[in-house]
C-alpha cells in the first residue's frame, strides 16, 4: 500500500495574476468551506461529477471518514475561500494498486490561471513519490474540453473512449474518454 508524504505542505502557489493561493490537504475544519465551494461551481459541470457535491450529508461523509488511502483531497484557497479542488483516488483491491484517478474542480472565477494544472501536478508528484505506476483520468467529450486540454498539457495521452457512456442533462449522449499518464518518468519529463 502506497504511503503519502504530505508534510511540504501548505504549499504556496504564485497564480497567472499574482494572486497568492495556498495548496493543503483538505481538514475537518474545511467542511463549510468546502460546501460553499462546490455551490459556486455551475451546475453544467456538476451535473458531470461522480457525486453530489451539494449535499451537506455527503460532503460531511467524506470529511467524517476521510481515508487518505482512498481518497486524497488538496484543495487551493484564497483568504480562506476554497477555489479549488483536488482528488487522488485509490482502489484497495490488488489488481488496481498501482493506479489511481484524479478529479480535479476550479472556481470558474480562478480559471485560466494555473490553478488546475498546479493541482494536478501536486497530486500527480504524491502519486509519483508512493510509487504508483500510472494515473487516470475521465472525463466526458465535448463538454469537458478544458480538462482535456489540461490534462493533455500535464502529458496525459488519450487511452480510450468508451462510446455514448455518459448522458446530459437533456439525454444526449457523449463519450467518456479516459486519459492516463505512466508515472515513473514523469518529473524528469515535465522538469525537461
Ligand atoms: C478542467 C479545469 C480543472 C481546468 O482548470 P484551470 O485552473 O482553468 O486550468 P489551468 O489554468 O491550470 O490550465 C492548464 C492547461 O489547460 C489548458 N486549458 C485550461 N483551460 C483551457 C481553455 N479554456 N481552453 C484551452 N485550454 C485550456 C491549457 O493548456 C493550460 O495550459 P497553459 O496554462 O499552458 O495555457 C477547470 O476548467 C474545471 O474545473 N472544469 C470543470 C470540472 C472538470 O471538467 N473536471 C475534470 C473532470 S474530473
């Protein structure tokens, strides 16, 4: 079982328009936080996430019984204000050890500044750093388009697509692309 090291942070991150945002692991003490965080997201991407990120009994779930080995959250704030949110997960089970997926949420008034790629890569380093072999990420074709291109400016690759898999909210079909990104040579890589 893979072990984090966590104790660099808080770290501090310098965002495209000098905006000072601290990236840490998520605490207890967050929980509201965290709530009003997922209510300023719009809906159109909620709709997409795995979760419902509204609900104060699920959002008290995860803090209540947070389990690093399972879900790793990092969040980015601003003066205490959550502009963003970061997941690694993990499967216990033997067969997918070795993986983990991330998801990952921006404020959209803090996009288009950095902030998700330098999550992503906190999460990818983590990941990297407890020896885990590769990384996952899904999203949903053309509604999830900046993810792809963050994704893909991180060096994730395209793995698959499992066809008309995901529904709108108006019950058009999408695709779900799946993403990974091997670890092992990925800072040598990015630091290249
Ligand atoms: C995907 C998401 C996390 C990106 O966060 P962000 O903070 O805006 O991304 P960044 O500013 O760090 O951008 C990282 C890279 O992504 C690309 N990118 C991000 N937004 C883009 C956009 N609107 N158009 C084109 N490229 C974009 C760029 O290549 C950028 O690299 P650059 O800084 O060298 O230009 C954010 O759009 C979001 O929260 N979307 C809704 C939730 C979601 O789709 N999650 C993914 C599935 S779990």
């Amino acid at each position: 079982m893979a072990v984090y090291t966590l104790s660099e942070y808080p770290k501090q991150l310098e965002a495209a328009d000098d905006s000072v945002i601290i990236i840490e692991p998520l605490r207890p003490e967050n929980r509201d936080a965290l709530l009003e965080f997922f209510l300023r997201v719009p809906e159109d991407d909620r709709y997409y996430l795995k979760e419902d990120v509204t609900s104060p009994k699920v959002v008290g779930e995860w803090i209540d019984n947070m389990d690093y080995s399972r879900a790793l959250p990092l969040i980015a704030q601003e003066d205490g204000r959550i502009v963003a949110d970061g997941t690694l997960h993990r499967r216990r089970a033997g067969a997918r050890s070795h993986l983990a997926e991330i998801r990952i949420v921006v404020d959209p008034d803090y996009r288009n500044k950095g902030v998700g790629r330098a999550l992503m890569r906190e999460l990818i380093s983590i990941a990297e750093d407890s020896g885990l072999e590769k990384v996952i990420f899904e999203l949903v074709a053309d509604e999830q388009d900046d993810a792809k291109a963050a994704a893909s400016a991180l060096g994730f690759v395209q793995l698959s697509v499992v066809p008309n898999h995901i529904k709108d909210v108006r019950g058009r079909l999408h695709d779900l692309l799946i993403m990974e990104l091997p670890l092992g040579k990925w800072r040598q890589w990015w630091n290249y």
